[in-house]
C-alpha cells in the first residue's frame, strides 16, 4: 500500500463512524488481496507474506468488531473463519488462487455496509481529532487540504 493510499484511509478513518470504520477495514483488506496477487505473480515470497499477514489483521479487526448479540453476527463469524482458513490455505501452498473466493465473499459484504453507513447518522468515532477541508486551490490541477482546529485540545483525553 502506497504512503498515498495510507494517508487517505488515515484520513477517512479519523472522519468516520462505527459503520463507516468496518467499510474501510473491507477497503484495507480488498487493497492487501490485491497486493498479495501481485507479490504471487512477482514471485515475491516476503511480500506475499507480508499482505497475507495484513489481510488476516483486517480480518482480525472484523472478527472482534462484532457484537454477537444481534442477528448477523454469527454468520459474518463464519465468513471471517472461513477466510482465515483460506489465507491458511494461500500462504501454505504459495498460491493465490484463494484470494478470489475471498474478494467475492468480501466485496458484497463492503457494498452492504456501505449502504447502512448512508444511512448511518451517528458522529465519528474519533473524538479530538483534526478537521480537514480539502478543496482545489491555487490552480485548477492542484488539491490541497487545509487542517484546522490545530489547537491543543487535540489527541487522547485521559
């Protein structure tokens, strides 16, 4: 993943809420499949590691971000189980052939979520955190980002 890709989902998660968070870890994970194919088809045994690890990190996250009392939660428990088995399955016999029956299990499941956090009107989820204004400025073909509210109220309250 690019510093580019990092900064934008850095930025994402600081302005996102409870459902908008579980759509960014189904971005991340989409991103670090997409990574894994390419280290297998580049022969690239350590990257290929490396993004099976992140990718089981994002699953991780996904995995204790559900709260088993309501209803969905133990069929997603049986999703997240079954990609974990299969990222097993990848990083043993040095292919990627698992990644897509993955990616189809987890593209769904993001589209889904991403139209409750529509729907979602709750605040973000991080509190003291910068605001950034982003816009074209100074020239029509540069973006720059303005970040405000700089003050020291900022970062974890204890």
């Amino acid at each position: 993943m690019t510093s580019d890709v990092k900064q934008q989902f850095t930025l994402r998660i600081t302005q996102a809420n409870s459902t908008e968070m579980v759509v960014i870890l189904y971005e991340m994970l989409l991103c670090y499949l997409d990574e894994g194919e390419e280290a297998c088809k580049a022969n690239d045994r350590l990257a290929f590691r490396e993004a099976i690890r992140k990718s089981r990190g994002c699953i991780n996250e996904l995995l204790h971000s559900l709260n088993m009392e309501y209803e969905p939660a133990p069929a997603l428990l049986q999703l997240y189980f079954f990609c974990i088995r299969r990222l097993a399955v990848c990083e043993v016999r040095n292919m990627s052939g698992c990644f897509g029956e993955i990616r189809g299990i987890i593209k769904p499941l993001r589209d889904a979520y991403s139209e409750l956090a529509r729907q979602n009107t709750q605040g973000p989820v991080m509190d003291n955190s910068q605001t950034v204004y982003s816009g074209l400025t100074y020239g029509r073909n540069r973006l720059s980002e303005d970040m405000t509210d700089n003050g020291s109220n900022r970062g974890m309250l204890i």
